[in-house]
C-alpha cells in the first residue's frame, strides 16, 4: 500500500488528497498567501460579539498568539502604541521559534502576525487593542478599556477580555424623551443614532425628514424589529419618566432612568457612562455578595488549582475570577491536573492557564463573574463553587418484631 509524506513535515498519510489538504490547512502555500490574507485582513476588524467570541475560542489550530495592549484613542494608532505593539510582536515572534509546534506552523504564524500587526497600526484606535492570529484566524479588535499589555503564545488565544468587555460594556439602547424622542445605540462611550436600512426593494423604510414620533412607543417599536431587544436607559424629567413608566409597553427593558438636568447642557455619552459604571458595581456587588451567605461558604474553594480540579471532575457550578489575574503553568497528570510555574517560558509551560480555565468553563457552560481586580479581597483571585453533595437520609432504627 503507498503511503504520501508531506514535504514540511514528519506525517504521513495514505490517500494524496489528505497530503493536499494537509498542505492547505496547516502549511499554506505562499503563493496563495496574498490574497488569502488580503481577504482575511479586510474582514479581520468585524465588530466584537458574542458568536465572534466563540469561534476565536474553539480555534485550536497549533500555535495561536494573541497580543493586547492598551492604547491612546485617536484615528490611527499613535508613534508610541505602533513601537509597544511592535515590542510585543516581537517578543510573540522570539517565543514562537522557540515553541515545540514545528518550524512550518510557527514560520506560517509569524508571517501572518506581521501582517496583522501591520494593519493594526493603521486603523482607528481606542483605548485598547487585541490582536489574535494562528493559522486559520485572524482578528483585530478594538477594546473600550486598556488592557494589561502582554502577548500569549498558546495552544489557543487568550480571550478573557474580549468576554470582560462584552461583559462590562455591553450594547445598550438610549431613549430621550420630549416633544421629539430621539434614540441611540451602541457600547461603552460610543453611541450614535441607528439608521434604518432599505428594505427589499430598494426603498428606505425610514421616516421622511420632518417625521417626529410624538408616541416614543412608535420609535422604540421600530428600533425593536431592526435589532430586537437591548437594556434599555431613559432620559427625560421626573414628569417624561413617570409618563414612560405608567403608560409604555417597554417599560420592563429599562434598566435604568436619568433626570435630565435641566440648568445645563449635558455631553449623553458622560451622563450615560457614570449610570452604566454604577450598574457594573452593582452587579460586581451582587456577584460577591453571594460568596458571604453561609451556604455557599460552605460549597467554595478558593485557587487556580481548586477550581481546575473541580471543571476535570465535572463538580463545578460556579467560577468567580478577577479578569486581569494571569499566572503561567503547565497540564500534568495526577490529582489537581495543572502544575503552577515561574516562567512561562519553560519547555510545555503554557502562558496562562486562567484563560484555559476561563475557556474551559465556556464550553462546560459554567457560569463566570469575571470581576475587577481586588473585588474578591482574597489573597487568589480565583474561585470555584463545588457543591457538596446531600447526604443520604436515614431509613431510621430497624425495628424487628418479635413473638
């Protein structure tokens, strides 16, 4: 029987087209590489959600490299954040060659991640930035907040605060109240009023110029069929806002109300971010609250370690993490499974096992609070629930009848 050898690497296969394949996938051939990556590239800054999450965490396609670093907004990124973005790459590259995944797979990445380097130094910047890059993805993504810089070579990208910023600034919907209600959407500091897309026929189902919606059921009606339901924060005097309350048919999406002060001219944007930082807190609050009831003391363990051998057992209920913690470590056989290390640096380290642990418990469906720094007021900034297991009642004494 012939067997085929692939020509980058040891495999080997039986049928050519599995060799073809593998070539593809896994070696990619440079003269296809420009305009696949041209491709990749155009498409590589799509906005952050919930399902673009998910695929960046079940891509497990040998080396990935992610790089985060903070940065100053402005409309391309600044001298500065374009010579720490090159550090990081840099550092990626110098760990990439020095990483058992094979010469051909960690050749491929670095030539991809300079490209993605290259055009991330291009584009609009915010206060954050997040660059993910193995063989068969690439994103760029532009985050509201800055976060630790640092770059991660693992088997899979470091994700955590891609879920920490659409955790902490989710999208949201602004109704201001008056004579002409007005609506805005969008995340974190950047909001602006939807425009509605043509319809089928080419024609715009918008209102014509001059339309107001005196009934701002009308207007969120719409809004509603265009993106469907978003938490909702009103806008208006004490006298809009208790209209709004007694009479909408929306009044259970708002999530919260501001008075609209009435002596000054107010920026939406900062009147908006200090309500949405104080539901953060509240909710942070919340989350932590419930590690203080008894019962649940009673069902927690604290540490990376706990809480990685709790997911393996399949006992875990519940994880609680503080989102910028990061230590290195490596996978071993044994009892807790993970072994803490120094230096990620290590031959079969891996760079941080919080983000395997927060992207395992992504696919067990464990529910995460990921929580800012010092919230847990805990010397590890990591825990798990477990819950104890009921005890078996009683049957009671026995009693056996006598004659």
């Amino acid at each position: 029987m012939s067997v085929y050898h692939c020509p980058l690497c040891p495999l080997i296969f039986q049928y050519r087209s599995e060799v073809d394949r593998h070539l593809h996938e896994e070696h990619r051939s440079r003269a296809e590489d420009p305009a696949d990556l041209g491709a990749e590239l155009s498409a590589a800054s799509r906005r952050l959600d919930w399902e673009h999450l998910g695929q960046l965490r079940s891509s497990a396609a040998g080396p990935s490299v992610t790089l985060l670093l903070s940065t100053s907004p402005a409309g391309t990124m600044t001298v500065l954040d374009v010579a720490r973005l090159r550090q990081l790459a840099d550092r990626a590259r110098r760990r990439l060659s020095a990483e058992p995944h094979g010469d051909a797979g960690a050749g491929v990445v670095g030539e991809r991640l300079s490209k993605a380097v290259a055009a991330a130094e291009s584009r609009p910047a915010d206060r954050g930035v997040a660059v993910l890059v193995n063989q068969h993805h690439l994103s760029i993504i532009t985050l509201p907040f800055g976060p630790r810089d640092r770059h991660v070579v693992d088997c899979c990208f470091a994700t955590r605060d891609l879920e920490y910023a659409l955790r902490r600034y989710p999208e949201y919907r602004i109704l201001i109240l008056g004579h002409h209600p007005r609506v805005l959407e969008g995340a974190a500091h950047q909001l602006a009023e939807p425009t509605i897309p043509p319809t089928a026929d080419g024609t715009s189902s918008a209102p014509a110029v001059g339309t107001s919606y005196p009934d701002p059921d009308s207007l969120l009606g719409d809004r509603m069929d265009a993106r469907g339901s978003l938490p909702l924060i009103l806008i208006g005097d004490n006298r809009q806002l208790d209209r709004f309350r007694r009479h909408s048919a929306y009044a259970s999406d708002v999530v919260a109300e501001i008075a609209r002060p009435r002596l000054r001219r107010i920026n939406v944007s900062d009147l908006v971010g200090d309500t949405l930082d104080r539901l953060h807190h509240e909710r942070q609050s919340a989350a932590v609250a419930e590690l203080s009831h008894p019962a649940m003391r009673a069902e927690t363990a604290w540490g990376v370690e706990a809480a990685w051998k709790a997911m393996h057992d399949g006992v875990a209920g519940r994880l609680w993490v503080e989102h910028d913690y990061s230590v290195p470590g490596r996978i071993t056989p044994g009892l807790c499974g993970i072994e803490i290390t120094t230096d990620p640096g290590e031959p079969g380290a891996i760079d941080d096992v919080v983000d395997v642990l927060l992207t395992k418990a992504a696919q067990l469906g464990i529910q995460t609070d990921l929580l800012d720094r010092h919230t847990l007021g805990h010397a590890d900034p990591v825990v798990v629930q477990v819950p104890v297991p009921a005890r078996p009642q009683s049957a009671g004494p026995q009693w056996v009848a006598t004659t």
